[in-house]
C-alpha cells in the first residue's frame, strides 16, 4: 500500500501506450520489456521517450526489475481479469487518501489534478498525467480501449445507413405502366411508356321500317341510357 501525505511522484503512461501494449501484450507476451521493445511496438520517435516508460510500468506491477512481464501483467492482457488487475495497482500505487477523495476521478478530472500537483510538487502537465492515468486506472474497464470503441460505433452507424436507404426505397413512387429508371427528372415517364388500353364497341340497331319516328326516338333514347347513362 503507498505511503499517505509523501511528496513522492506517481507514475504517468499515456493512455494511447497504455492500450497499445496490452494489445501487444496479447498478441505475443515479450521475454522482456526494455526501450527498444517499448519504442519498436510504441512506434516512440526516440529511445528517450521509451526508456521513460520503463520506471511507470515498474511501479504498476507491469514488469519487474530486470524488465521480465509478471503474472500481474499476465492478467493485465486478459478482459476478465483486468478489473482486478486494476483494483490492485490502486491499493499499491495510490494513496487511502486520494482513493477515498476520489473513488471515482472522472467527475472531478480538475480536483484530481489539483490534488497530484499539491501533493507532488509537480507542474500542470506532470500533474495532469498523473490524474489521467489515475483516472484511468479507476475505471477498470476493458472496453474503453479504442480497439473496442470503433467496434461499438460502427454498428450503429450501419444500422442507420441501412435505415436510411430502406426508406428512400420505400419513399420512391411508382409510376404505374412505366419500368423502373423510366422516369425523368421532371418526373414524366420517357421510356417503357405503356399504352392506355383501348377497347372499341359496334353496336348494330334494327328498326323496323314500320316503325314511326316517336317509336325510332324512343329507341335512341333508350340505347342512350343504357350506354352512356344518359336521360
């Protein structure tokens, strides 16, 4: 368990490192852990960068003295674990004091911030790493690697782009007798256009020549409603 109220330094690893190596650390487990190896699978412009993350990944439990990884890091590279794993780094490398102030840091990133600095000495952006690690560490949770983050967004991203296309298809209108792509961008159908059906009726009348002209009227007169429902 750390130390209370010391003016001591606490560990600072970027977050983007911290999720790149257990990802490597998955992939294959190194014989060991050196500043080479941190700025090959870093992809770190120098070795100085590298060689500074060697005393952090100490002090987290990630590596021991000679750089070999330990069983803690074992379960670091492992979702089931990695809770655990976390919970455990709190205990050994913070204090009761800030762990009690700030049993959940990112709602208060300034406050947790502005502990470090106090209780360190440090500058802003010493501080800030500090509080950022911290924080990150109390979340314990797997799924905040940006591996898994892209993965969770794009399957509501297709979701809508499906969505939205099935709708357009639903919206479209059909223009009836006319083959889809037929239609213009006023709208008038140009291609494919099908006839209106057109049907033709002969209707023969026989009257009688002894019929008188009221008679052939009222004959007329008759066909007219039958045909065209007239009066």
């Amino acid at each position: 368990m750390a130390d209370k109220g010391d003016k001591r330094t606490y560990p600072r690893l970027p977050a983007k490192n911290w999720w790149t190596l257990r990802e490597r650390f998955k992939q294959t487990m190194p014989g060991r852990v050196d500043a080479d190896y941190l700025q090959s699978v870093l992809a770190l412009t120098s070795a100085a960068s590298a060689g500074n993350l060697i005393g952090p990944l100490r002090a987290l439990g990630l590596i021991d003295e000679e750089g070999s990884p330990t069983d803690r890091a074992l379960d670091w590279r492992q979702d089931d674990t990695y809770k655990d794993v976390c919970e455990a780094m709190l205990v050994d490398v913070y204090p009761d004091t800030l762990r009690a102030a700030f049993p959940d840091p990112s709602t208060d990133t300034g406050g947790v911030t502005s502990w470090f600095s106090r209780n360190t000495g440090a500058g802003q952006g010493a501080a800030t790493g500090m509080a950022a690690l911290y924080t990150l560490i109390a979340a314990a949770d797997p799924g905040a690697s940006p591996t898994n983050a892209a993965v969770t967004k794009a399957t509501p991203t297709q979701k809508k782009a499906a969505a939205k296309k099935a709708a357009a298809k639903k919206a479209t209108p059909k223009t009836p007798g006319v083959s889809p792509g037929s239609v213009d961008e006023g709208g008038e159908a140009v291609k494919n256009r099908r006839p209106d059906p057109e049907l033709n009726i002969n209707v023969q009348i026989h009257i009688s020549p002894d019929a008188s002209a009221e008679q052939v009227d009222q004959i007329f007169k008759s066909m007219a409603q039958h045909l065209y429902g007239g009066e």
